[in-house]
C-alpha cells in the first residue's frame, strides 16, 4: 500500500507515456460531449499513436470510464474489462 506522499505522486504525476501521445492538448476529440461511439477522428489519432497500448491498458485497469483511450470508448473498454475479470475468474489469464 503506498503511503500518502507516493498516492499525491501518482494522483498528480501523468505517466511518462502521456508526454508522447499523439493526442496530448486534443481533449475536445478524446471528451466529445454526449454519448455513442468514439469519434472517427480520434480513434485514426489512436491508430497511428506510438503508446495505443499503454494508453488502453491504463484506461482498463483504472478504470477510466469516459472518453476516448487507445482507441476504444467506454463501452468497448467495459466490455474488454468483462472479458478480462471473467477470465481471471475461470483462472484462465490472457
């Protein structure tokens, strides 16, 4: 368990591959008002991005549940979580 200096670290430090994605300073494509599938232009920035991976994997096991991550909107990363949390249970690991 970190103690409470190493939590305000985490809590306000952006990981290192936040700095060299394709998006960074694009939150209107990534946070698009209402709802329904992810922007067409934001997953084509996600498609050509350097740290997609990175990127999906943070928004999943965060949970990060609004937005555009690694290419997905949250309706496609809550279904990547069902299948992942499913799978640990069976005691199958992807």
């Amino acid at each position: 368990m970190p103690d409470a200096q190493e939590l305000l670290r985490i809590l306000v430090d952006r990981p290192e591959w936040m700095r060299r994605a394709e998006c960074a300073g694009m939150t209107h494509l990534f946070f698009p008002e209402g709802s329904g599938p992810p922007p067409t232009e934001a997953r084509l920035i996600c498609e050509g991005c350097a740290v997609t991976r990175e990127c999906l994997g943070y928004a999943i096991t965060v949970p990060e549940n609004w937005g555009v991550w690694g290419g997905m909107g949250p309706r496609q990363r809550r279904r990547v979580r069902a299948v992942v949390s499913e799978s640990i249970k069976e005691g199958r690991y992807l």
